[in-house]
C-alpha cells in the first residue's frame, strides 16, 4: 500500500469516528432535546394557570429551556421529571376545578348543597356517639338561613360566632353564608380583652354563643362594644352551663328557635360575584399581639380546602380525623372543607387528646388524619401501646413537622405517607410537599420557577430587611440561600390573591411592592427558608426570631429541635437575650420541666455536640408550663422580654460555665453578667 493509500485510509477510518462521534451526540442531543420539550410545553400549560400572560410564559419558557445547559440544572429536570408530572396533573385538575367554580358561581354553600342532595343519608360529620348526615346539616342550616333572614341580616353583616367544636359549628356559618353574611370564628379560649377585641374589629351585628361559653361572655361585663349587641345562646341537653345559669339575660334560645323555624332556600341562579365575596374572618394566632380578622372569600376557602384535596389525592370516600378547633384554618377550612366540598366524612373531636388519637383513628375507621407540628411531638411522647400501629391511616397531612421528628414519627407511628403544607391563613405563598420528602414543606418545579408566584428574595436574617441590586429591585436567592418567602400578588387568581385583613391598615403593612419591577406587590410571608437546586423549600426560622451571637446568626428552630429531642419531646423555646455591654443577644431556652426531672449534665453533653459554640444556649430556664396560643403555637415574646432575672423570676435558672456544663445561676454570676464583667 502506497503512502497516499495510507493516509486516504487514515482518513477514512478518522471520518468514520467522527460521523459515529456525531451521531452518538445527535442522539444524546435529541434524548435531551425531546425532554425539553416535554419540559417547556409544561411550562407553558402551567403559566396559562399562574401568569398574567401565556404569551409571556411561553418566551420565558423558551428562555429557560436554552439557559438549562448547566449540567446541575439537566440533572435536577432528570431527577424531579416523575414528580413533576405527577404534580402537573393534580394541579391542572385543581385549577380547572376553581375556573369551574368561578364561571358558574358555586359558592361554599351552593357546593355543599351539592354534596347533600347527591349523598343525603351520608355522615358528614362525626363526634364521640353522635352522627350527622349530610341532608340532616343541610337543613339546619337552611333552618339557620331562614331564621336570621326573618330577624334583618342580610349580604355583608357580620355575626361574631363563639362557640366549641361540636357537629353544629359548621352549619351554623354555611346558614348564614347563604345569605351573603360574613362569620367571625372566634377563638373559645380568649377571655377579657382579647375576647372584646376579637368581637370589636369584626364589627359583629349579633353573636352566637355556645352555653359552655357563657362564662367567657360574662366575663367582660357591660361593655359599650357589646351593650345592645342581639346574643343567640345554642344550648343542648349535652352541654351544662358552668354559671348554672340556664339562659343568659337578653340572650334568645337558638336550639329552641330553630326547631320550629322555616328553611330557606338558597336562588336557584347564582351571580359570579357571589364566589369573590367575604364568608368568613379567621383570626391570626395572636403570637406577637391581638389577633388580626383574616378575610376569607368564597374562593379563598375553595381553594385552600380543594387544593390540599386535589393535590394530596383525597377521595370522597376518605374517613377524615380533623381533632383541630374549627375557629383556625387547619380544622375549620382544611379540614371541615373535606366534608363541604367532596363530600367526605370528618370526624371531629372537641380537643385535641395524644392518649385516644390512635383509638378514634381505628374507631372511626378513619383512612385520612390531619396534624399540626406540636401534635406529632405530643404523639411521639406518649409510651408506646400496640394500639398505635393498629388504624388505617394511609396519610396524614398538615404543617409544621419537624425534619428531625419527621422519619420517627413515620416509623413508629406506620404512616404511609405524610402531606407537608406551607400557607398562612390570610397569605398566598402556597406550598405542598406531595411526594414524602422528608422536612420539606413543599416543591416548585426546577422549569417553574420564575412562573410560580412563591420567590425567595435576599434579606438580611436578624431584622428581615430585603437587600437590594443597583437597580433598587430585590435579589432571588440562589439554591442553598435562606431568604424571605413572598408570593405574587394577583386577585385574578385564587392561587395567588391577598384579601387581607378585615383592619386595612394591617393589611397594607404584609404587602411588599416594587419587588421585581415597578407596581408588582408581593406578600410578605415573614418567613426564612431555603430552596434546594431540586426545587425543595425548607423552612428555616421566622423572621424576628433568629439572633446574632458571636458574629454569628442563630437559627432558633434548629436548637429548639435538638433541645427537644434530648428532653422527652417536652415543649421548648429558644429566644436572644441582651446583656448588658455586650453585642448581640445570647441564647436562653425554656422548656417545659414541672417536675424538673431534665438531665442538665446530659443535656450539656448534648448540645456541646451537636451545636456549635456560638448557638448554645446561654441561659435554660425550668418552667411548669410555656404560654401557648390555642393551636399549640408558643409564645416568646413574653418569656424574652423576661429574660434571666433572678429578681423578678422564680423559675430554675441555669447558665453555660465555661467548662460547657449548665449549672444553676447564682447571684455573683448574675451581678458580673448585669455590669460587664462576665467576660463574655
């Protein structure tokens, strides 16, 4: 073979890998190329539903998809495309239920109406050895619709409804919502101002109070907000007045009233207005002072009890265990929502019990229970009994589990799957964790983004100030970046509406504008979290409550975590506090100890390794019991403002020495503390 033959045939065999070299890479490009198109045509359909512009969501779609040739960014389309799908689904479905709802007018009480004439004989709700149908609710509150009707209520009065949970509680509002008047849940534990208060700024026509009540009511006197307010007592042979009294003055017997009233009915036409309109005001937990009225539309309930329906996979035939009180969100739309709109069966309980969780779950034959996070902590500090495993639970679904008690309480406890919502009761930053991940609190697609309207914005962690570009517009957060969760602001939509609190000026003061561009308004959720380059958020801490010490920033909720893990599940609290000539705040913990049984050389031990030196309490304080809100949430503010005084406290106070052991603080360590000279 001559030289020329052997470099044509050199050449040849060169060709030959390149063509195979560009055909392997053709293929991987159109493998690749054919996911992103699955891809960027999600994307379109999904911003149809959450964008202000389809056309806009397509070109930015479009940008997404030529930006994706990092290597992390096809990694996480991979890694989350069955989780995506999955999610797509449910949430077109979800939305083409709430563009139905909004198109025909079907308010809360024409669905549930729905509901009752298509499964009349049907539980709807359950409590201890009593049953309601679904036809027996629906007369009652048509007998409610009725009676208030005859006594002048009409669209956009309020009544102020105080009452305990009991099988009536949700047919007394869905009466009085047909006739377009809004319903005040008031929380049953508050007494004195916070009672007054609740009942001031909702600006109630009338009340409706429950004969185990009664002594709350008498307990702020003649008020002028409450002289000449009309009050309807609901008694039953089952309640007994702890007053002893039968009746209140002036008060007119609402059980008696309605048995001989006439029901009425609601229109046969319905107005696409009547969907927009208030139903309900649910008031704040009141952490950080009085409670705040919430302002819930038709839609907005729709949409909260519908979504977790849709996107956790619920069924009309679920058995759902709701032990939460009814005046919140979680139990009274969420869950009672189960019962209003798709037609399942909810069993209520009139206060939370840890001991007969379990034992109603199996007594019922309840396939759904929801969860608050303090509960599964109180469910996981009971002793164990056979009886815990023995239900037929196939999810449970709630907020605010925590990462660290996440797989133990699974496994303990044999729950097949857990359903993590993120929302607040007046908010729009939504999210859901559908697929078990453990401590995330939901998931926005990698491709979504910046279509969905939940952002993460840069903020500074201590005070929660937004950082901002030269431009003077806020920063997202990269992957692995805490920041401040926001939602987009759009009152088209049910997903992304604001409508605030009954108090304007409150409402103004949550809302974020100029974000991105010029008139955008966001909500201000007040809450840190992180997002992970799969599109996993994180809840980190409030803000307000992490802290600065040593330079360092210290997230409360993880040594709240650590802290209650070490000591039985009891409850804790982790808070700054200042010390005199010192920068910053030093931590200082309190947990619940009424028999002061709590370990200090073990707890020491404990902390000194798992937190670094900077996030270790300074300070732990005994206490017999933390002031919580009535949805279990406790209170800081109080319990900061005390801090380690040894003059005003009688609680066991102890202090980090500096061998890392927590002995009991003594008054000359006090004293050096007070005057700068503890050397901190």
């Amino acid at each position: 073979m001559s030289g020329n033959e052997e470099r044509a045939d050199l050449e040849d065999q060169q060709a030959g890998g390149k063509k195979m070299e560009i055909l392997l890479e053709l293929n991987l490009k159109q493998k690749l190329a054919t996911r992103m198109c699955i891809i960027l045509s999600g994307t379109v359909i999904f911003a149809a539903f959450c964008w202000d512009n389809a056309l806009a969501s397509l070109a930015l779609g479009a940008v997404v998809a030529l930006l994706l040739r990092s290597p992390k960014y096809v990694f996480a389309l991979l890694m989350t495309a069955s989780r995506d799908f999955m999610a797509f689904q449910r949430f077109v479905a979800l939305n083409l239920y709430l563009l139905n709802t909004d198109r025909r007018g079907l308010t809360v009480a024409r669905w549930f109406q729905k509901q009752a004439r298509a499964n009349p004989k049907k539980s709807c709700f359950v409590m201890d050895d009593r049953k309601m149908s679904f036809a027996e609710a629906l007369e009652l509150s048509q007998k409610v619709a009725g009676y208030f009707r005859d006594r002048g209520l009409q669209n956009g009065d309020c009544v102020a409804l105080f009452m305990e949970t009991r099988l009536e509680y949700p047919c007394i509002w869905l009466g009085l919502s047909q006739l377009g008047v809004i319903t005040a849940l008031i929380n049953s534990n508050l007494r004195g101002d916070s009672l007054l208060h609740s009942i001031k700024v909702a600006n109630a026509k009338a009340l409706i109070v429950s004969s185990e009540l009664v002594d709350g009511l008498q307990s702020l006197g003649d008020k002028d907000e409450i002289r000449g307010l009309p009050i309807y007592q609901f008694t039953d042979d089952e309640s007994k007045n702890p007053s002893g009294h039968d009746l209140l003055p002036k008060a007119v017997d609402l059980t008696l009233a309605l048995k001989t009233q006439q029901k009425w009915e609601l229109p046969h036409t319905a107005s696409s207005k009547e969907v927009q309109s208030k139903l309900l005001y649910v008031y704040t937990s009141g952490t950080t002072g009085l409670p705040k009225a919430a302002v819930i539309t038709n839609l907005r309930f729709i949409f909260m009890a519908a979504g977790s329906f849709y996107m956790l996979k619920l069924s009309s035939d679920d058995v759902v265990y709701n032990p939460l009180p009814l005046y919140h969100t979680a139990g009274g739309i969420v869950g009672v929502g189960n019962a209003i709109l798709n037609g399942s069966t909810v069993v209520l309980r009139k206060k939370f019990s840890a001991k007969n969780f379990w034992l109603d779950c199996s007594r019922y034959n309840c396939s759904v229970a929801q969860y608050i996070g303090e509960l599964c902590r109180y469910l996981l500090a009971t002793p164990y009994t056979p009886e815990q495993q023995r239900h037929n639970l196939r999810l449970m679904y709630g907020n605010g589990l925590r990462p660290q008690i996440w797989s133990q309480f699974v496994r303990r406890f044999g729950i097949p799957h857990i359903g993590e919502i993120y929302g607040a009761t007046e908010g729009n930053s939504n999210l859901i964790n559908i697929t078990n991940r453990v401590g995330a609190i939901g998931f926005v697609p990698v491709y979504g983004s910046r279509v969905y309207p939940v952002q993460v914005l840069r903020c500074d962690e201590l005070t929660g100030e937004l950082l901002k570009n030269p431009q003077g517009y806020c920063i997202r957060c990269k992957p692995g970046e805490a920041g401040l969760l926001v939602g987009k602001v759009d009152a088209r939509r049910a997903v992304s509406a604001f409508h605030g609190y009954a108090d304007k000026g409150a409402s103004e003061q949550k809302l974020l504008r100029n974000v991105f561009t010029q008139g955008d308004v966001f909500f201000n959720s007040g809450d840190m979290v992180v997002c992970d380059i799969l599109g996993y958020f994180y809840f980190k801490d409030r803000t307000g409550d992490t802290f600065r010490w040593r330079g360092e920033n210290v997230a409360t909720q993880e040594v709240e975590a650590i802290i209650t893990n070490c000591v039985g599940f009891e409850d804790c609290v982790v808070y700054g506090v200042q010390i005199p000539h010192v920068e910053g705040k030093a931590g200082m913990a309190a947990i619940v100890d009424p028999n002061r049984k709590v370990d200090m050389g073990y707890l020491s031990v404990v902390l000194r390794g798992s937190l670094p030196p900077y996030a270790r309490p300074l300070f732990i304080r005994l206490m017999d019991e933390i002031p919580r809100t009535a949805t279990f949430k406790l209170k800081k503010r109080e319990l900061a403002q005390e801090g380690y005084d040894l003059k005003i406290l009688t609680d066991p106070i102890y202090y980090l020495n500096r061998d890392g052991i927590y002995r009991p603080l003594s008054q000359e360590q006090y004293e050096a503390l007070r005057s700068g000279r503890a050397g901190l």
